[in-house]
C-alpha cells in the first residue's frame, strides 16, 4: 500500500514535468518566429506635397504634384490617399501604394530638404469632378535592410486640394 501511494506522486511530477518540458520547447521554437521589435517612426520626419495640379478633361482625371521632405532624416516611401473632405475614407493613388521616392538630383529616397521630380497619377473616377478634396501623404523609411518587416510607417499628414 505504501508503494502505490508514492508511485502516484511521482508520476504526477513526470507529467508535470513533461508538460513544462513541451512548454519550453514550443516556447523557444514560436519566438523564433516573432519579430523582436516593431519600427517606430522618428518624430522629426515630415512631408508635404507641393506644386499640386488637378487636371480634369475627356479622357482622364490626373493628379500632379511634387513631395518634398522637410523633416530631419531620410524617406524611402510614401503612401498616397485621397478622399472628400467630409469624409473619413480616402483611397489610394495609385493603386500600387507605397510609391517608392527618387528624388530630383536621381537619388533613391528623399533626404531632408530635396524634392521629387512631378509625379502624375491618376485620380480614381469618384473623383472626377471639381471641387475640394483631401490629400493624405504617409511617409515611410527602411530602418534596417529593405524588407517589409524594416518598415517604419509615420502618422500621415493631410493637406486640401482644390480641383477645377
């Protein structure tokens, strides 16, 4: 009787054991998996768009326009939106966001101070006709390699545009 007592116990703290074995192991297997940390954009990163152009005619509906960073360090991307002005959804132009920015001296990336050559896109139909709408600019940088996990992604900054 003594024995069977004891056996019990210590097959308990086996599968306890066990369990916090298996536990470690997947642990250490998942977190391999996990990014570390994820890419905080500095505060000082800042951009505008300049010499904006909406041109309306029979064909097509284009949008130029010309980014410029002012901020402190170096853009490699930027996401473009547009949207009505009293509305909370804009939509991407183009279609293929982010817009990697080469700037006007032919350098990949905007660093502080330098320009974009004028981009043209084409404005989605919804937004065809004249009036005042919103122009959301998100700008983005590598800050490591140039791989999707080493993007930081930076609060967008808004600006109106009027179309005629």
């Amino acid at each position: 009787m003594k024995n069977r007592g004891v056996s019990e116990v210590i097959s308990y703290v086996l599968l306890v054991a066990i369990a916090m074995g298996i536990a470690v192991i997947v642990f250490s297997f998942l977190k391999a998996y996990v990014p570390k940390d994820k890419p905080t954009c500095d505060k000082e990163i800042n951009i505008i768009a300049d010499n904006l152009k909406c041109i309306h005619n029979a064909t097509d509906n284009v949008l130029n326009l010309t980014l410029q960073n002012r901020g402190l360090f170096k853009i490699d991307l930027a996401y473009l939106r547009i949207g009505n002005k009293n509305k909370q959804f804009r939509e991407d132009i183009p279609k293929n966001n982010p817009v990697s920015l080469i700037s006007s001296r032919s350098t990949i990336g905007l660093n502080p101070q330098e320009s974009t050559f004028v981009l043209s896109y084409k404005i989605p139909a919804g937004y065809s006709s004249s009036g005042e709408y919103v122009l959301e600019i998100q700008p983005a940088y590598f800050t490591e390699g140039e791989d999707i996990e080493s993007i930081a992604i930076c609060s967008p900054t808004s600006q109106i545009i009027n179309c005629n």
